[in-house]
C-alpha cells in the first residue's frame, strides 16, 4: 500500500525588493509630469455648438453624455464662435479610436481630435 501525503503552503504576502535609486527615478519622473500637467494626446469631439442658448445646449449635451459614458470625462470649451465638448483623455490614438466605436452609437458625427490632455499616473 502507498500513501500519498501532499503538503501545501501558503504565502500571505509577497515582498519586492526595489533599489532605492530605483524608486527615487520613479518619484522624480512622477514629480515631473504633475508638474507639467498636461501633454499631447487625443480626444474625441461629440459636439461644437454656436449660435443663441449655445452655451446652455452645449451643458445639456455634456450632461447627457456623463449619464451615457459616466466613466469618460467630459470637457466643455470655447473656441469661438463653437462651445464644443471633447471626452477622453488619450495617450495615442488607437486608445481613443476604442472609446470613439463606442460612443459612435450615440454620437454618430464624434470624431478624434489631437489635444493638450491632462498627464494621469
């Protein structure tokens, strides 16, 4: 007769052991960008708006969206004569192309923009 005897072990943590020098870089290049703000990149226009009550449609639309997309982040601006509304904040412009097949369905004129963007870690 053989008796099979397994024994687990279980770990409760995990420790990494990260070069000081290391974490100064990456605190150093995270200082940096905050600092900067922002830098280029994309976002996807929904909607530019002109004329009479332009600035209140334009806040309509920008809160109708937010109820559609409430994990996207909506941007009203003004370039005159057009208050527009630009969503996302994308690094490249295949990430925004993604977002823009969704929201294509509502928004069908939506189109990629390049755009200062807010730096996020």
């Amino acid at each position: 007769m053989i008796t099979l005897c397994l024994f687990g072990v279980a770990q409760n943590s995990v420790r990494y052991d990260v070069e000081p020098a290391i974490e100064t870089i990456q605190n150093d290049f995270t200082r940096t960008w905050n600092k900067l703000g922002e830098v280029d990149g994309y976002r996807i226009q929904i909607v530019a708006v002109t004329g009479a009550n332009s600035k209140s449609t334009a806040e309509n639309e920008r809160a109708a969206f937010l109820n559609h997309f409430p994990e996207i982040p909506a941007y009203l601006s003004y370039m005159e004569p057009y208050f527009r509304i630009r969503v996302g904040n994308f690094y490249t412009r295949l990430d925004a192309y993604r977002t823009l097949q969704d929201i294509l369905y509502i928004y069908p004129n939506a189109y990629i923009v390049p755009d200062k963007i807010k730096y996020l870690d």
